[in-house]
C-alpha cells in the first residue's frame, strides 16, 4: 500500500493560550508533535521554550506511595480538573504522614520475617546437634561465625591449620558445606579474611536464642508468627488509609501526569516575548478530527501546508496498509520505516515471505493446523504474530496439496490429483529434485529483479542517478545481472537466448558503468566531480565491483535454501514414519505420528519463520529499501495502571 499523507501544523497565538492548544492537540490524538525551534532552523530559540516543570515534584511525590491500590482508569481520556502543585504537594504529604509509621513499622517486620527464615533454615541444618546455642553467646574471649562456603573449598581450609581456628561441619547439602568456626577475638579478624576469602557466607543468630537448635528453631517460629501477624496488622491498616485516600489520590495523580506532560510539550515550543509557535504534523485523514479540538481555543492563528522537502526535520511516517498486508508491517517495523518520501515496503514483504513460506513449509494438514492456531492467537488472545501465522499457515495448505503430503503422507492426495488429470501433480519433493532446485534459484532471481527495478524507481524519483542508473542495484546492475541469468540459462539449456558475443559486450559494459558509476552519476546530475588520486580510485572501484559480482552469486544462490527446506521437510517427516513403524502397528505408532507431526511444526515452522524473515531482510531489503524513518507518534497522555506492578521499594 501507501504511507499515509500529512500535513505540517503550525500553531501560533499568545502565551497565556498556549497550555490551552497542547491540551487541544493532547485531546485529538492525531497531533505529532516537532521542535519548533528545529524545524525552523532557529536552535537558540528552542533552547530559552523549556522553562521548568511545576508539577514534575508533586508528581515524585504521589509515585512514592502505593499506586497499585489505587484503582485509575487508563482508558479514560478526558482532561483532569486542575489541582494547583502547592496543594497537591501539601495533600501528598499528609498522607504520607499518616502512612510512615505503619510504612516503617511494615518494612521492619519484613526485614525480620526475612532474617528468621533464614536463619531457620540454618538450624535446621543443626538439627540433630546437642550444641547448646547460648552457651556461645556468653563465651568472652571466643568469638564464632555460622554459616555456609561452597562444598569444593572445604579441602582447601588444610592450609590454614596453623592460622588458630576451627571450622565445624555439620550438614552438606546443594554443594555447600553448612558449619560455623571460633577463634579468639584477637584472631578473629585475620580469620574472617581467610574464610571470605574461602566464599563463606554469614549469617547472625537472633539474639536471646538459647538451648538446642531444636529448641531455638521453636521458639524462632513463634518470634516469626508474631512478625508475620504485625506485618498482616500494618498492611491493613495502610490499605484502609489508601482505600480512604484513593479518590484523592486518583484525581491528583491524573492532574499531575497530565499537567506534567503538558510542561514537557512547552519545550518543542519557540516562545519570543509574548507569542509562541507550536509546529507538528496532522494525517490528511484526520485533519477535521484535529480542527475541532484545535477550533476550540480561541485567538489562534492555525496553517496547514504540505511538509516541507528541505527541512532539516523529516515528517514522521505512519503506514498505511489493507487487511491482508498490515500484519506484516510488524517485520517492516522491526527492520526501520521507509522515509516519508520513499516506499511502503509492507506489500511486496505480504507476498514474498507467504510466497517463501509456503514452499518451504508445504503440508496441507500441517499448514491448515497452523492458521487455526494463528486465528486462535489473533482472535482470542489479540497475539499481532497469530494474523500472519494464519496467512503463512494457509499458503502452507495450498502448497502441501500441491506436493500432495497431509501431515507427512506423501500418497493422501495421488487419488484427487489422478481425477482431476493433472499428471505432473503432485510434485513430489524427493523425486523432482531438480525442478525444486532451479525452481527456488528462478524464484530468487526474480524477487532480486523485483528488488532492483524497486530500488531504481525510487532513486529516479529522488533525482539520485548515481544509484538509480549506474549503481549495482540501478539500472546497470539490472541488466549485468539479466545477462549473466541468460548465459548461465543458455549454458544449461544448451540453446542460448541471444549470442554469446552479445551477452559479453552487455556483460563488459555494464561492468565499466558501474566502475565509473561515481563519476558518471556527477555529470548526469550536472554536478561537480573531485577526482582522487588514479591508484585509489582504480583500487576501491575494482573492489568495490568484485564485491557487486560476489553480491550477485551468494543473493540469488542464497535462495537454494527455499527448495532445501522441501526436502527437508519430507526427510523430517519420512524418520517420524519410520519411528513409528519400528514401535509397531497399535495405537503407540500413532501416537509417535501425533508427536512426530506436532515436533516437526514446531521446530521447521520457526526455523522456516526466521530464515524467510532472513531472506526479505538480507537479501530484498539491502537492495531496495533505506528504513531511516520514524514513526508518526501522536502526543497522549497514558494513565499507567499500576495494579499488576511490583511494589517500589519507595512505596514498601
């Protein structure tokens, strides 16, 4: 398809009204907003619009408290009632207040919860030991450490017999040794060095722990209900606060995104003195749409004009696509969106990578199974991959019927084809290999021609002769490329399309075109040409020429892959039939064709996806397409729902 007009805005009108228009374009939807000051050429301009932002602080504030218990509607679009920073700022902090103690009351009953489970499962790896744990904590001139070190260092403490401590092993579990060493409290730093150096992790006993680790184990357990009923108690008490609050807080955060994001927008403004200048680009499509919102402010003065082709900003792009082709814009997308100027690439990739797909994933039963997953996932779980899948899997269909496999039976479909009288169907992978293999190379050449006639028509609109006429991809490389399919073709064939003299005299001077194609593409464009030294210009062209012919080989041979992928997926098929002849003839045979079939989808399919996505990419788009655009992002403001977020430490 196409990419989708625009027309360059240009909004002017006093300061006081300028908060007025951004809330006028935020509203329409359909406003992409540019820097003025860019667009205009005029940086210092842009520099002295920014001005600061009074509700970026309220707006810290309001995100450090618990948003996800505040239910916000994203969808709603509609201007919030503006609330001054000063009282927002004031409200955020008595609720704040309120919260801090139940809020640091909560964090110190996780941090406890925390230490306790670990230390528990500590002891119990203590479990069985008569060491009595307060005995330790009253020693005065022995001071010990419990921990774990990885279980392959434990040797290596051998070395450190003489250094006046002694680790104690007592469990070993997940490679690490669970144990605990002493040492005077005159030793005990030098032999903290030595055992981190070891890897060994620490961990502190409670205090006030005593007896046996069965016994402190129990009494750890009633300190960590207590700990866990605090923390139910506190986190309560907060959610009846944010439940009190939520309204008010709903409507201040609204306000403050809002109002922020309006601040923000004031920066791509040019503001002299009492007047300001807001530019952005508007589709043609939507242009009524955005003269209501816009109509509403009054003493605007509002222009609509073509964008302008030397501007040192490009227009943004948004493609335009049919209902076939418009899921593939994802694969264009991920590539980079054509210049505004240039090509909608979307349909010629719809066609190509089906086309591709389908050849190389032919099975009838496997690519109906396939389309019916992908309307699952496009229309059930609105999965944008599941559209694609449904069109790939239905070329899938069609080519299967014409190798006649269903699910990897290669005779399904010998009886239809035998009625219909069609002798050459179906075409049986292992038994046409030639006809696979120069058909797929055949394909390649001609998307690589399609590429190339692409490419030249667009550098003929752009005026660029250099690439459009002499360049590899130009009209030069079209025919050098065309002579050289004749003459393999002839040599083939054994009957040659036109004489070989012919086809070397195109072949020599097309060559020489595109040797001098720098020079050549100045003087068509009547432009001035800086000759370099004759040794570099000889040298990077011969090069640069030998890379062309090369280019030329490995892109069209590239294309091999495509029938490769035919007899691969017959000889995938053809273990998984003989799987399951060896197992036998009951419904185990069966069960290994099910799986069999259901692997070989899986893993061919994405293989398939992805050297497909290859070929469109490597080999079509090099030649062809630029992807220096960007997208046509109208300005919004996007309420975000935090119920499905992690709590911030902030919030906690």
């Amino acid at each position: 398809m196409s990419i989708e007009k625009l027309e360059l805005v240009s909004i002017a009108g006093a300061v006081p009204h300028l908060n007025e228009a951004i809330v006028a374009c935020l509203q329409s939807k359909v406003f992409h907003i540019e820097n003025a000051a860019k667009l205009l050429g005029n940086t210092e301009e842009a520099a002295g619009s920014t001005g600061d932002n009074p509700y970026a602080e309220p707006l810290r504030a309001l995100m450090e408290l618990d948003l996800r218990q505040i239910p916000l509607d994203a969808a709603q679009d509609a201007m919030p009632e503006t609330m001054p920073p000063e009282k927002i700022l004031a409200e955020t902090a008595r609720i704040s207040d309120r919260l801090h103690d139940l809020r640091t009351s909560a964090e110190n009953a996780r941090k406890k919860i925390s230490d306790y489970e670990n230390v528990a499962i500590h002891l119990k790896n203590l479990a069985g030991s008569e060491l009595d744990l307060g005995d330790l904590t009253r020693c005065r001139h022995i001071v010990y450490r419990f921990g774990r070190m990885p279980e392959e260092n434990l040797q290596k403490l051998d070395f450190y017999s003489d250094e006046g401590f002694i680790f104690q092993a007592y469990h070993t579990a997940h490679e690490y040794v669970w144990g605990f060493y002493f040492a005077t409290k005159e030793r005990i730093l030098s032999v903290d060095a030595i055992m981190k150096g070891l890897l060994f992790e620490r961990f502190e006993l409670p205090e006030n722990l005593s007896g046996t680790p069965e016994q402190a184990l129990a009494e750890l357990q009633i300190r960590l209900t207590e700990e866990k009923a605090a923390l139910a108690k506190s986190e309560k008490e907060q959610s009846e606060i944010y439940k009190a609050e939520a309204p008010l807080i709903a409507e201040m955060y609204r306000c403050a995104k809002y109002q922020s994001e309006v601040s923000k927008l004031r920066g791509q403004c040019i503001i002299m003195k009492d007047k300001f200048s807001l530019m952005g680009y508007v589709p043609v499509s939507e242009k009524e749409t955005f003269k209501k919102c816009i109509g509403k402010v009054k003493d605007l003065s509002v222009t609509y004009e073509k964008p302008w082709a030397d501007s040192r900003v490009q227009p943004p792009v948004r493609l335009k696509n049919g209902w076939f082709t418009k899921p593939f814009s994802m694969f264009v997308e991920m590539y980079g969106l054509p210049n505004y100027n240039g090509y909608n690439p979307t349909t010629f990739v719809a066609i190509t990578y089906t086309l591709l797909f389908g050849i190389m994933f032919g099975d009838l039963g496997q690519g109906i199974l396939l389309a019916l997953i992908g309307l699952f996932l496009h229309k059930k779980k609105n999965f944008e991959l599941g559209a694609i899948m449904e069109r790939i899997g239905i070329s899938s269909a069609v080519f299967g019927a014409l190798y006649g496999s269903v699910f990897g039976f290669e005779e399904a479909l010998d009886p239809f084809w035998e009625k219909v009288g069609m002798p050459f169907l179906p075409l049986k992978a292992m038994e046409n290999t030639n006809v696979i293999i120069f058909g797929a190379v055949g394909i390649g050449a001609a998307i690589i021609i399609i590429s190339i006639l692409v490419n030249i028509i667009m550098k003929l609109k752009r005026r660029n002769f250099e690439d459009a006429v002499f360049s590899n991809n130009g009209i030069a490389g079209l025919v050098f490329f065309c002579a050289v399919l004749m003459l393999v073709i002839g040599i083939i064939t054994g009957q040659q399309i036109l004489p070989k003299g012919v086809l070397a005299a195109v072949l020599v001077i097309t060559l020489l075109l595109m040797f001098f194609r720098e020079p050549l593409g100045h003087w068509m464009a009547h432009k001035h040409y800086e000759m370099p030294g004759i040794g570099d210009f000889i040298a990077s062209n011969f090069f640069e020429c030998f890379e062309f012919l090369l280019g030329y080989a490995t892109n069209t041979l590239s294309f091999i892959r495509v029938g490769g992928f035919v007899f691969s997926h017959a000889g995938l098929m053809s273990v998984v039939f003989l799987l399951a002849d060896m197992i036998g003839k009951d419904h185990k045979s069966w069960i290994t064709i099910v799986i069999g079939n259901l692997f070989v989808m899986c893993l061919e399919g994405l293989i398939v996806g992805i050297q497909v996505l290859r070929l469109e990419f490597y080999e079509i788009f090099s030649r062809c397409y630029d992807g220096d655009g960007k997208p046509f992002t109208p300005v919004t403001v996007s309420f975000d729902d935090f119920s499905d977020q992690p709590q911030s430490d902030s919030a906690a």
